[in-house]
C-alpha cells in the first residue's frame, strides 16, 4: 500500500496542472472606441463610448476620472430614469455601449466648459484591468451617431 501513496500523489499533481492550464484564460482584453461628449449647455456633461472586452474573462467598469470635474460617476438609464450605479459589467468577449438614452458617464459641476472642437482627457478604472486614457472630442449638443 504503501508503493501506491507517490503514484497517487502523482497523479494528483499531474491532473492540478492539467487543471491550471486549462483554467488558465487571456484575461480582458479592452478597447475603447466611439468615444464624445456632446457640447454641454450648462455646468454638466454626459459623456458616450464602447468597451470591447476581446479576452477570455469578464471586468467591470468602476470609475472615471477627469480633470475637467471633480464629481464624475457613472449611470444607468432604466424606465427613463436615470441613475448612479457602482460598476458597469463587460463580459468577456462582449461590449459595453454608453449610449444616449441608456448608459453613461456624468461629468457635475464643470470647471470649464468645453466647446466643440476640443477634446476632454477621461481615464476609465477597472476591477481586473488597468486604467485607459480617453480623449472625448466634443461634438455638436445634438450629436447621436448612429449605429451600423
């Protein structure tokens, strides 16, 4: 019985790396796309992107920061009411659209205010990846891109 005891402790290490390679994943795999912020009216701003997520796992959304305005969040639109939420989920291999009407970012109590033609510095925050710097040209108020 006792010949059997490194066989077993063998094969039992041999299946846990097969195990880790095959867990093993490419992780997310960002990129930003779509990026504006429509020409503000007043002391607030939305902003509007996509997230591709190309990799083999999941990350979320968690913050954004900008030099443009200390209190920047992010927001959900459901039943046309809007409101904060803590994180945005990018699945693996899917998107994430901040869109007019759904999704995006809220820039409050604006330090300047951007006129069309400049771009706005952001830098995205995630749960697994690290931070992207954007740059948000500012379009016409009434811009809306559509989708193909």
């Amino acid at each position: 019985m006792r010949r059997r005891a490194p066989l077993v402790v063998a094969a039992a290490l041999g299946a846990g790396l097969a195990l880790a390679g095959c867990s093993a994943d490419s992780g997310p795999e960002l990129k930003v796309s779509g990026a504006f912020m429509p020409q503000p009216v007043d002391d607030m701003a939305a902003g509007f992107l996509t997230v591709e997520n190309g990799g083999g796992s999941a990350d979320r959304l968690t913050s954004v920061t900008s030099t443009i305005s200390d209190d920047v969040t992010i927001h959900e639109t459901k039943d046309q009411k809007m409101r904060e939420v803590k994180a945005f989920d990018i699945p693996a291999g899917g998107t994430l659209d901040l869109e007019r009407g759904g999704s995006h970012i809220m820039f409050m109590s604006l330090k300047q205010q951007p006129k069309q033609g400049e771009k706005v510095s952001v830098e995205l925050h995630f749960e697994k990846s690290g931070p992207i710097k954007v740059e948000l040209p500012v379009k016409e108020t009434t811009y809306n891109p559509q989708k193909h």
